[in-house]
C-alpha cells in the first residue's frame, strides 16, 4: 500500500493544514470572490473533504476480500436468424426504394 501524506495519527489535525491563503488561492483559480466568512466555511468544507478521502486511503484494499464473485454476465455471439430473412419485409415498409436499398433525399452535397 502506497503512504500517503496524511496519516491517522494526524487525521485530526488536517483541518488545521488548510490556510486561508490556500483556500483563497483556490478561490482566485477559480475565479471566484470570496467573502471573509466563505472562506472560513470553505476551509471547513475542504477539511471535511481531506479527513473523508484519507479515511478512503487508509482502508487496506490489499487484504480485503472482494464482495462478490466475478461472474462474466455476457452471452456469446449467435446469428439467430438466416441472411437477409427479413430485407423484403424491411423494404416493403420503406416510402422509395433502389432495388435492395431505401431511397432517402440527398442531404450533403459535393461542394461541402
């Protein structure tokens, strides 16, 4: 498992590791005005955000066993039905037709 920066010993203290300059560095890329008081929400907002991702991190998919087991839910390719079987049916609901293909209007031309 690869370590993160963050650990569980100072899991609690990530929320003191976001400045004000941080987050109003964030808002200027992200072109957004932040009053005094959003900033203050926003830093809680992102600590909130850090301490869940690291309590993401620090679960040990390693040795964790897999919920359910794999299964391959696809059927195999098979022709169902003959060739052609249904082509005259098919063109016989078309408006025009060319012989084995529907005749649709031209709709690019060959200046495009």
């Amino acid at each position: 498992m690869v370590e993160s920066a963050f650990t569980l010993q100072n899991y609690a203290t990530i929320s003191n590791m976001i400045s004000t300059k941080e987050v109003k560095n964030l808002a200027d890329l992200a072109r957004l005005e932040l009053s005094l008081s959003e900033v203050e929400r926003f830093k809680d907002d992102i600590s909130s955000i850090l301490n869940y991702v690291e309590s993401i991190n620090s679960i040990d998919v390693e040795t964790s066993e897999r919920g359910t087991e794999e299964v391959n839910i696809f059927r195999e390719d098979t022709i169902t039905n003959k060739p052609f079987s249904y082509t005259d049916s098919l063109l016989s609901l078309a408006p025009k037709k060319e012989g084995a293909y529907i005749k649709v209007q031209k709709i690019l031309s060959q200046d495009e």
